[in-house]
C-alpha cells in the first residue's frame, strides 16, 4: 500500500472517529427517556447505558486513530503531524473516557437530567476537536492580510468621504451665495422702478393727487428694506458669513432704504397738510437714498458671484475624483482574477449604478470578485467628474446634484467594506479563540500530567528515586518545558491580534512558570516551590479555558459583533472576562499568602524556601497591580 493511500485512509478513519461519536444520538436520547421514563423506567436507563458504551468505546478508538495518523504524516507533513497531538493532547487532558463513563453511570442510574448535561459539554468540546483537525494552518494569516487590506482601503475611502462632503459643501454654500446674489439684483432692480417712481412723483403740482402715489411708493420701498434684511438673514451660518464687504454694502442699502422710507413719510404729511410746502425736499432726499441703496444693493451681488471661486472649487473636485478612481482601481488590481484595471470613471456611457447581481461583498475566494465597495466607487467617480464640469460652467446647483450622488456612492462603499470587515472579524475572531482552545487543552493535558507525575515523586522521596525515576524526571522537564514553550507561541499570538489586556500577561505567567518549574525539575527539584507553581498553571489554564468557552457561546449566540470601517477590531475577550481572570488571579495570590503565612508560622520550610516563595508573591502581586493598572487604562481610553 503507497503512503499516500495510507495517509489518506487514516485521515478518513479519523475523521470518521469523530463523526461517529458525534452520530451517536446525543442528547436526544437521554431527552426522550425522561420524558418518558414513567412508562419505561426499569430499561430506559439500561439501553441508554448501552448505547453510551458504545461511545465510550468510540472514543478509545478516536484517540488511537489520532495518534497512528500523527505518527504516518510526521515527516511527510509535520503541521498536521502536530495539529492532531495538540488535538489528541486536549482530548486525553478533558478526561473524556472518563467521563463518559461517568454518564454510563449516571444512565444506569436514570439521573437522565445530569446525564445530558454531560453530553452537552462532551458534545462541544468534539465540536471544537473537529474545528482544530479541518481547519487550514494559514487562514488566520490569510484573514489577517485581507482584514489589513481592507482596512487600509477603508481609512482612504474615509479620507476621501471626507473631501466630497466639503466638495458638496462648498458647491452648496456657492450656490446660496448665487441664489442671494440673485435676490439681491432682483431687489436692486425694483429699486430702479421706485426711484422713476419717486422722481415723477416729486416733479407733481397737484399735491392733494400726489399724496396717495407717495404713499404707495413708501410702501413698496418699505417691502423691498424687508426683502433685503431676509436675504441678508438667509445666509447658512454652516457656508460661513458673506464677506466683510458685501455684509457692509447690504447694511448699508438697508439703512438708506430705512431714511428713505423716513423722508417719504415726511414728504406724504407735506403734501397732506401744508399744500406741499417742504415735500419737495424730503422727495429728493428719499430718490438720492433709493440709488444709494440700489448701488449697494448691485454691488453686493457682484461682489457674491466673484467671491465664489468655482473653477477652484472644479480643480478639487476633479482632484477628488481622481483619488476615487485610483482606489478603485486598487481594489480591481486585488480583486481575485481581476487582472489589469480600466479606468471605471471615464466612460461617459456609465450611470454609475452597482451592475445587477454584484452587491460589493467578497465572499470566500472565487475567481473574478470584486472587492467590496468597488462597484459603488465606480459608479461615484463619473458624477465625480460631470460635477467638476458643471462647476466650471458656473452651475453649482447641477455640481451640487451630482456631489450629493456621488456621496451617497462612497457611503454605500463603505458600507459595504464595513459590513465584509465585520464578518471577517467575526471568523478571526471565532478562529483564534478556537485555534487558543485547543492549544490551551493541550497544554492543560499536558500539565495535569507534569503534575501528577512531580507529586509522586514527591511523595516517594529524592532518597527512595530508582534509575527509572531519575530518566522520568528528566522527561519531565521536558515535558514542562514544552508547556512553557506553548505558552510563548500563544502570548505571540495575544499580543499580535492586539485586543487584550490581561490574557497576554497571563499566557505571560504560565511561560515564566513553565520555564522556571522545568529548570528545578531538571535540578532534581520536586518541592513546595515547584508544586505551587504547577498547581497555579493548572488553574491559570483552567480559568482561561473557561473564559474563552464562555465567549465562543457568546458568538454563538449572539451572531457577532460589528465594526466600523478602518477601524480596529473588536475585543477577542470582552472586559467582563478579563476582569474575571484578574479576579482570579488576586485570588490565586491571597490563597497563596494565606498557605506561605501558614507554613512559616509551623516552621515547615526552610527559610530560603519561604523566602524564594515570598518574592515569588511579590512579583506576582505587583503584575496583578500592573494588569489592574492596564484595565483602567484601556476602559478609560474606550469611553
């Protein structure tokens, strides 16, 4: 039989392992006799317990396929070689023989509700076997490079929402200007009537006639002085205020449209009361006001239309698009399959719509996607562009059309890079804590036996050690060493993904105590020191463990958590967590302090002994300190 075929065989066999035991019913079975244990009670319990044997043997037979499947790829291929001793590592350190004998037990006993209890947490960690043995080894990097790759277009795309919103802004804001400097002519040229208006008036030598005519002419002028002042007030205060100078000219028109109005009123009592006497005068000072006003008012139009600058206004525009296009561009170069990139904003036939059938996400590896957002960013840079067109034909209110589409484009490529990097966070976050699972249960497994191993000789005295004691606790050295070694690969990972505070100083501890209870077993040390030591990594493990399964459930459940875009990623353990394993740790130290007072006071270790303890309390008092410290930090930092 070839390798291959051998290799191949075995990885089916243990695959199939898994799945048998996954097959086997759980917890279905155990739920149906409970519920109907009334009827059946004196073999429900029997032929449930069976039927658990049969998995009990199952998996027996699992970890014997790992274990021949690690040893025929170990040189052919010696990272699944590797995978399947972590996974074997995990599944002998949770026990599971053990405790599916235990629900053997509990069957033949009918306690049916405990008995699937048991199998709900057997079922999830063979879950989480499964996940560690089908996974590829180079999809967290592969997730990682893409996650930074969309980030990196996420962070230019943000730059570039960020100019079109002022480009919109500013064409908005010149198009206010146009639309007030427009009134304002209009205004002026009212006043070009009233001032004909006024000066007929005056030249009248029927003052009882010319009265009424006066009046009217007061009042038409007293609408065009509101006119002007609600202009005036119409001015967005978020397009900034009008120039000095136009703000002048407009107070100004609107203080000689106020005297004007004084003197018309002057000039109707005149002509009502004294046969005229003295309207004359009132009348041309009123006519001098209205032109006075009506040169402001003109030259504050012009001096509006000529402060708008829209051929610069046009030059950043195209600057704009010429940004998104080039990002766009990217994003084609990168896409799978997508081969050289055409310049998507230049064609004059494009409408800038998203094609039917492409929604911007990126799923998986398919030949020939488009990375998220890129279709909207095609469809963004042609309007970019006829925007900057328009604006050079001094039409803001077309420009401003345009912009506002072409923004809605971008923020539609946003969201959609936002939503693929949600789900990507989501998969690198559900794959590492499933990747630190299993690594932790390996080196969990591996320490309950260091432990074990070190208490016997312990118990059985240096003095009473045989050759083959002696060669055991050089292997065990090694094999606390390898947790330590472990732990070190695991930090690398924490501090690379970045997200947590107290899991890379823990994973910190259990390198530093792995290490350091390695040396004194190699110095033929199996004392309080280092069975202290081995007792905190084991619960350090445990705790850790615990607090990433809670958090997978959570996932689970909840469906993720979101992002933005650019943005970093969420946390891989929330605080609650973390605060959780600082507690535990503080706890760790107090119960630890409480058993170095006691031993002192009965004078059970030697003064070195308790001083090496001591400062080794010490040390890890000031780290829960420091990590205490970072929590602060890091919660005050995210409000």
């Amino acid at each position: 039989m070839s390798p291959d075929r051998k290799h191949s065989m075995l990885c089916r066999a243990a695959f199939a392992a898994v799945v048998l035991v996954f097959g086997a019913g759980w917890p279905s079975a155990a739920q149906d006799a409970e519920s109907s244990n009334q009827k059946q009670r004196p073999s429900a319990g029997a032929a449930l317990a069976d039927r658990e044997s049969i998995i009990r043997d199952r998996v027996s037979r699992l970890e014997d396929r790992m274990f021949q499947l690690s040893q025929a790829l170990r040189k052919s291929e010696p990272e699944k070689a590797q995978r399947l001793i972590d996974g074997l590592s995990a599944l002998r350190g949770s026990r599971m023989r053990e405790r599916v004998e235990r629900i053997v037990e509990k069957l033949r006993g009918e306690e049916f509700a405990d008995a699937v209890d048991a199998q709900r947490e057997i079922m999830s960690e063979l879950q989480t076997l499964l996940r560690l043995l089908l996974e590829e080894s180079d999809n967290l990097e592969q997730r990682k490079e893409e996650l930074d790759r969309l980030n990196a277009f996420g962070k230019t795309l943000e730059k570039i929402i960020g100019e079109q919103e002022k480009e919109l802004s500013d064409a908005q804001a010149s198009l206010s200007a146009e639309q007030r400097a427009a009134a304002l002519a209009a205004a002026a040229k009212k006043l070009e009537d009233l001032i004909k208006q006024q000066k007929e008036v005056s030249e009248s030598d029927k003052p009882a006639q010319a009265a009424p005519t006066q009046a009217k002419i007061r009042g038409e002028t007293d609408a065009v002085s509101r006119e002007v002042k609600s202009i005036a007030e119409a001015a967005n205060p978020s397009d900034g205020p009008d120039p000095p100078e136009v703000a002048d000219q407009v107070k100004q028109a609107q203080e000689a449209l106020d005297r004007a109005t004084e003197e018309m009123q002057s000039a109707e009592a005149c002509l009502q009361k004294d046969g005229g006497r003295g309207a004359k005068a009132a009348q041309d000072s009123a006519a001098q006001d209205l032109e006075r006003a009506r040169e402001r008012l003109s030259e504050a139009a012009r001096e509006l239309r000529k402060k708008q600058e829209l051929q610069k206004q046009a030059e950043s525009q195209e600057e704009t698009a010429a940004k998104t296009d080039q990002l766009q561009s990217e994003m084609k170069a990168e896409s799978k399959g997508g081969g050289e990139s055409d310049s998507a904003g230049k064609g004059a036939e494009s409408d800038g719509e998203p094609k039917e059938g492409q929604s911007g996400s990126r799923e998986g590896d398919s030949a020939g996607e488009s990375t998220p957002g890129q279709e909207s960013l095609e469809g963004a840079v042609p309007l970019q562009r006829d925007a900057a067109e328009d604006l050079k034909k001094d039409d803001p209110a077309e420009a401003a059309k345009k912009q506002q589409k072409a923004l809605e484009k971008l923020k539609q490529a946003k969201e959609a890079l936002e939503d693929r990097l949600e789900q990507l966070r989501r998969e690198q976050q559900e794959e590492l804590l499933a990747a630190l699972e299993s690594r932790f249960r390996a080196m969990l497994s591996r320490q309950l036996e260091c432990n074990k191993a070190t208490n016997r000789l312990a118990d059985l005295g240096a003095e009473n050690w045989k050759r083959s004691d002696q060669l055991e606790l050089a292997e065990l050295s090694q094999r606390q060493q390898w947790v330590g070694d472990q732990a070190d690969q695991a930090l690398f990972m924490l501090v690379e993904e970045g997200t947590t505070v107290v899991l890379p100083k823990l994973m910190g501890q259990v390198r530093d105590d792995g290490r350091a209870a390695a040396q004194r077993l190699a110095a033929a040390d199996t004392g309080p020191t280092v069975r202290m030591m081995q007792a905190d990594l084991e619960q350090i493990l445990r705790d850790i463990i615990d607090a990433v399964k809670k958090e997978q459930e959570e996932l689970e459940n909840s469906g993720g958590a979101g992002g933005t875009c650019g943005g970093g990623n969420p946390p891989l353990l929330p605080g609650s967590a973390e605060l959780k394993l600082l507690r535990s740790c503080q706890l760790r130290v107090n119960t630890a302090t409480e058993s170095l007072a006691t031993s002192r006071s009965a004078g059970e270790d030697s003064a070195q002994e308790i001083d090496q303890r001591l400062k080794r309390l010490a040390d890890r008092q000031a780290e829960v300190a420091e990590m205490a410290k970072d929590m602060h930090e890091a919660v005050t930092k995210a409000q």
